[in-house]
C-alpha cells in the first residue's frame, strides 16, 4: 500500500505469491516452507521492520528471513542478508536480496527460493501481503501505536460473558484466600494458577501476538493480580499522591536500566473506569542520562515536575490498556481532593454570610464510619510480562487441570511459565 507516496506495510503480515496459491511459512525450527493456508492460530504471520527503505521479516519465534549464500533460510539476527529492499509492480510487492535477486515462490521444494535479477521481478517473484486480523482488530496497527507511543488501548477484547467468568473467579479467590488489603486497596496476587479464567486472560491470543513479537519470542510472566481501589476513601482519608512502577524495574537501584522494554503490561478493565470512580492515572518516564527515571530513584522536585503531564486512567468494561516498560502509575491520584473542596466551600459560606451545616469534626467522623460504595470500588487485572533474561516477580505456576484450557492457550502458558 502507498500513503503520500511512501510504501506503507503493516506491522504483522502473511506473504502470498501472487501467481503460485502458496504463502511463505517460517516454521518454529527456523525452516522456511510453503502452505495453501495459514494456521489458525496466526503463528505463521511474520512482523515487518522498516530499515531505511529496506524491510526485514521476523517470524512469532523469532526468526528473520535471510537470504544469506544465495538461498533463503533464516537466522536469529538482522543483518544485510536480512534486509529487502521493496519493489513495487503493478500493485504487487516484490522483495530484492543483497546479491540482487528477488524473493521467489516455486511450486516444488524448495517452495520458497532467489530468482530474477537486473531484469526486474517476474510474475514467481510477486506476493501480495495480507494483515493480522482477530477480532475484526488489526493486530498491526495496534502494535505499530504501542511502539510508537509506548501505550495503547483496545476496546472490547472481553465480551460481559468472559469479563464475568473473570469477575466470579476472583471472587472465588477472595472467599478461599486473605487478600492483600490497605486503607484504599485490596490486591490478590499469584492469579495465574488459582483458575483457569486467569490462564484465558493471561495467555489471550491478540496479548500473545503482540507480546512476543515487541519485548520477545521468549518471553515470561512476571506477574498477574488484581487490585480493586476504592475512590472513595483515596479522596477523603489518603494524605498524598504516590507512584510506582512495574517489575523489574520497581526493585532496581539508582541509576536504573538503560533498557525501555523489559516489561509489557496489560491492564485488564474488570470494570469500566471513568471519572466518578477512576484514581488511576500515568505518565511516560522521563529520560534521564540515557535511562528512564523512576519514581522511587528521584527527588520529590523531579516527581512533582514530572507527573503534572500526568493522563487519567479510563476504560470500558472490556478493554485492555498495554504499555512498555517503567511507565508511571498511580492509583490514588486526588488523595484529600475531598477535604480540599470541603474547606473551599466552608471557607465561600463564611464569606456570603452563610452557616455550614454541621462541624468538620462530625464530617469527619461520618466519612471514616461510613461503608464502602461498590460503585466507587472498581477492579483492574495487570499482567506483566519480562524479557527472557528478567528473574520474574512470582514464580507462577499453571492453573489444573490444564485440560480445561484450549490446546493453544496450554502451548502459550507452558512457554510463558519460568
């Protein structure tokens, strides 16, 4: 496709002779073959990497396209032989190698092959590419925002029957265990293994093709809880604003890692989040001697400085947020925002003329004596993952009995367990 005269790929395609009815398939060992379809599961979609005006392809395990010695097979890393430059004829795509010749497709092994050279791609040599669909979501173009932003939200991943499984599961794990409590929030964590609803969620299909295909193939679960924040009691007994980060990065001494993407998280709306109910909010981590900076390794001047570009959190029932890395989080902004309105309006009575009705102290005591309000309790799950090299947070381990999940979700929990 052309936008404004450019090439434009998406982020996660198949590639599709456009004369020979095969696709280009990079199987889990690396070997490069040729099918008449692609599997269900979406493993045979390859990511596209722009370099300059050259594209290189990586399959879900993470091997490239090569087209090292003449031959195409694949390898684990990018070099010239891994990089393609695009030609464009009559609406098709054609990929040249380094040595000059073109990708190629033969009906025969070896299916996928060099051909062509200065005389320009023939018909063997153009493909068609066709994007990631699930869902009736473009699985592409909401990695494509991730990367380029460092956060993204995708509305409806969870219909009201799968967000109830999870919403009667968790409820299931707060009768059977003591949560985590403090004033504002009530946290269960090491999820993954209490019920299969959890495994569902933590190995979904669309989280899975983004995952490993931006931090990486190997990666791991970090991490999968819930917290339930009660707004409430953040807006009238919490004193002040606090900020946090994900694993690995929350336990890292000063000046922190240079490295941006050792964690995806995906926060999963149990609850609608919007402005009545929601203390969350983030802010991306500023960039600090090459480092992103986080909230514990820096003074309350640079905090302060830094979370007042700070976005609230909100999200329909439904809907994941997924963010990279060390991203700031906090779910009690607007701590004592309560009593702040409070006395603006005492102080507004005494200068019109009017009486408060009653004293601070028995407001006070009324608002500490009174019960939670459900519609001001709304619950997120987060699930982190970590690069293969990162020791994860909980050492989870798989819900039983695994055969109550799908074949493929079962493949994914084993890969993503430590």
């Amino acid at each position: 496709m052309c936008r404004n005269g450019k090439i434009s790929i998406d982020k996660i395609v198949t590639i599709r002779s456009s004369v020979v009815p095969l696709y280009v398939i990079v199987r889990q060992d690396g070997s490069v073959d040729a099918a008449d379809e692609v599997s269900e599961d979406a493993y045979d979609f390859l990511t596209t990497t722009m370099v300059g005006n050259k594209i290189c392809f990586r399959s879900y395990y993470g091997h490239y396209l090569s087209a090292g010695g003449g031959t195409v097979a694949t390898t684990r890393y990018i070099s010239a032989d891994e990089l393609f430059e695009i030609v464009m004829k009559d609406h098709q795509y054609a990929f040249k190698a380094r040595n000059g010749q073109f990708l190629s497709m033969r009906e025969c092994a070896p299916f996928v092959t060099l051909a062509g050279g200065e005389a320009g791609p023939g018909e063997t040599e153009l493909f068609q590419l066709f994007s990631l669909m699930m869902q009736n979501i473009n699985v592409g173009q909401q990695l494509e925002t991730l990367e380029k932003h460092g956060s993204v939200m995708i509305d409806a991943l969870l219909d009201d029957e799968q967000v109830q499984k999870v919403c009667d599961a968790l409820v299931q794990c707060k009768e059977q265990q003591t949560a985590s409590r403090t004033a504002h929030e009530q946290t269960v964590t090491e999820l993954l293994g209490k019920h299969t609803a959890f495994a569902e969620l933590a190995t979904h299909p669309i989280i899975m093709q983004i995952m490993r295909r931006v931090i990486s193939p190997s990666a791991k679960l970090s991490s999968l809880e819930s917290c339930q924040t009660d707004a409430d009691i953040v807006r009238k007994e919490l004193e002040e604003t606090t900020w946090s980060v994900v694993h690995p990065y929350k336990s890292l001494e000063f000046p922190g890692a240079v490295d941006g993407k050792m964690s995806l998280t995906a926060m999963w709306f149990i609850d609608e989040l919007h402005e009545g109910n929601s203390t969350w909010a983030w802010v991306k981590p500023p960039i600090a001697s090459g480092s992103p900076a986080l909230p514990a390794l820096s003074s309350p001047e640079e905090v302060a400085a830094t979370v007042k570009s700070a976005t609230h959190l909100r999200g329909r029932r439904g809907a994941v947020w997924l963010y990279l890395g060390p991203m700031w989080i906090s779910n009690n902004v607007g701590a004592a925002s309560f009593w702040k309105e409070y006395d603006a309006l005492t102080r507004y009575k005494h200068l019109s003329g009017q009486k408060p009705a009653g004293s601070f102290r028995a407001l006070s005591d009324d608002t500490q004596a009174s019960a939670s309000k459900p519609e001001l309790c709304a619950s997120l799950l987060q699930a982190t993952y970590i690069r293969e090299y990162v020791v994860p947070q909980d050492m989870s381990k798989a819900p039983t009995p695994m055969s109550d999940l799908s074949e493929t979700a079962q493949k994914e929990l084993l890969r993503l367990l430590p």
